[in-house]
C-alpha cells in the first residue's frame, strides 16, 4: 500500500520522527486533546481515506481521531493502519462483537480522551476551519449538544438519484428544532452528557441519533445548532443506494417503537413519514414530477422496511438490555 502523503500534512508526527526525538531524549507525549473524533467505518477504504487526509488538514495536534472498524474483512483497516503509522494522533479500534455503526462510536466514545467529542462518517469531509468553527460554536451557545451544517456533493452530471438526494440538502436545524436531534454524522456532545444519559442504543440499525437526541432534550440538555461549523457528505447517487437507506430507515422506525415504545409507540402501525425528502416548487416542471413519484416510492419502500422487521421481531425480539451507560 501506498504511505497515505496528505497523513503528514500539519501536526502529524511521523513514526521514525518519533523514534529520533525518543533516541533524543525529547518528550513525545502527545498534549491532550482538545477534541476527539470518532469515526466509524465498515469496508469503505476509499471513503475512509478521504475522512482522514480532510481530518488532518483540517486540524492539529489537539484533535484526537479515533477510527472505529466494525468488522471490514477488506482493505479498510490497513488504510487506518498506515495513517497511524504515519500520525501519533490517529487511532485505531475495532468493534467485532456488534454489526452496528452506533455500537461502533460507543467503543470510540470509550476510547476517546476529551471531554468534547465530535462523530463524523467515513466519507464525510470537513472544510477549512471547521475545528475552530466547532470550537466558537460550544462557546457561542454553551450547549453541549451541537448539530453542525451538512452539504451535500454532486457530481459534475448528477442522475436522477443525486438531483433528488441533493435539492433538499441534509436540514439540521430544522431537525433540531422539531424532531430535537442532529445526525451522527455532524453531531458533537460534551463527555458530560454521555456520562449522565448513556451512550447510544447498539440495538438500532437507523434512528439512534434521534432516540439518543430525544434522550439528550429530555434529560433537559440545551441542543444548538452550528451553521458556521461545515461538513460535506457526497449524495447517494443510485436508486438502489436510495432503496437501501430507506429499507434501514424503515427497520429503524420499528426497532424504535420496540425499543421504546413510551417514547415513539408500540410496534404494529408505523409513525407518520417524517424526513422523508419532497420536492420543492422552485424545482423545473420535469424534475418536480420525477421528484414526486420517487418520494412517494421511498415512502413505500421506508413501509417495506418497517414491516419486514415487524415480522422478524416477533419471530425473535430484539435484546431489551438497557442503553449502556459511559464507562
């Protein structure tokens, strides 16, 4: 494989510097971190690398980047492998007992050493400033809940998929505001709150974020959102890709109901579609027609995927061990 170069750029110190300050005499010790964040991955070396060469432009010696695989049998955790080789302050756990993205930031949470702590997606990228953005936004608010801003990316020739993946954009703060949650994928919390609410459900396929958010606002945590602090997330760019996501959202909303149902219901009769993108009328005549259809698709398909696993979970209920709390 070859050395990932954009893993040096900045605040990265190379292994053989490492070994030259200790033949030194030099302290090597890393300061503490100002943040930690983790990222979960299962087999996406590709997006994964991406993540981590824009993580450590974007930031210095006082990010902490925890990468947690979730059991990739591919080349994922050999390209993690080599930034750590080439940067002290990238780590590499595994989370090998639970399929689940949410068990996997649970195990980064845990290895984690700062009090502040941001989850990112593999794929996802951060723009310039994008820490001290962070940063400004905890001390602007003194929330210890905060949503960042998401743009999606386009190719240069979108297909259908991506235009309509793309013109409602990923709306944080309105899913602050109503739905009081921000997706795992821009969300930052103060160790605090993991302490006194717990970590996030590993049961869930989808919706943790917003059964962990809805958890965060009832315990009476204050949560904000952070439109100067921005993140890129590529659109899904295939109908089976779309398909894909809405089956999952679909199993979640009824994993959620099973889990919880004093909070979102029992299972049985799904919640009203909420999240799910519809055209706007400033959209061209075509592709607010094409839009339409489609929303109306995946709407079915989130059902598609609700039932099957209304079915499946009376074969074989779900685990009802408790959230698991910080250790």
């Amino acid at each position: 494989m070859t050395a990932p170069l954009n893993a040096t750029v900045g605040s990265c110190r190379g292994t053989s510097v490492l070994l030259l300050l200790i033949l030194l005499g030099v302290s090597t010790a890393m300061p503490d971190p100002s943040i930690s964040i983790v990222v979960p991955v299962h087999e996406d070396p590709v997006g994964i690398r991406e993540t981590l060469e824009s993580l450590l432009t974007a930031t210095d010696e006082t990010a902490q980047i925890v990468v947690v695989d979730n059991g990739s049998t591919d080349r994922t955790p050999a390209v993690v492998e080599g930034f750590a080789d080439e940067c002290a302050r990238v780590d590499l756990v595994f989370e090998r007992e639970i399929q689940s993205s949410y068990a996997a930031r649970n195990r980064g949470i845990r290895a984690a050493t700062s009090e502040t702590l941001a989850f990112v997606d593999a794929d996802v990228t951060v723009a310039e400033g994008w820490l001290e953005d962070v940063n400004a936004a905890l001390e602007r608010t003194g929330a210890p809940y905060l949503g960042c801003r998401v743009e999606l990316e386009a190719p240069e020739e979108p297909s259908l998929a991506a235009r309509f993946d793309h013109h409602t954009g990923f709306p944080v703060q309105s899913y602050l505001e109503t739905q009081r949650f921000a997706p795992t994928c821009c969300l930052v919390v103060r160790r605090e709150v993991f302490a006194d609410v717990g970590l996030f459900d590993p049961r869930l396929v989808s919706g943790g974020d917003k059964e962990f958010g809805n958890r965060v606002h009832e315990a009476g945590y204050d949560l904000a959102y952070a439109g100067e602090a921005t993140l890129f997330h590529p659109v899904r760019d295939s109908i089976g890709a779309l398909v894909r996501k809405d089956l999952r959202v679909g199993r979640g909303h009824c994993q959620l109901q099973r889990c919880h149902p004093e909070r979102y219901g029992r299972p049985g009769i799904p919640p009203r579609p909420s999240g799910v993108k519809r055209p706007q009328p400033d959209l061209q005549a075509r592709d607010r027609a094409a839009f339409g259809v489609l929303s109306g698709a995946l709407t079915a398909v989130r059902g598609v995927g609700y039932y099957r696993e209304y079915v499946a979970g009376t074969r074989g209920a779900l685990s009802t061990d408790t959230i698991p709390p910080l250790e």
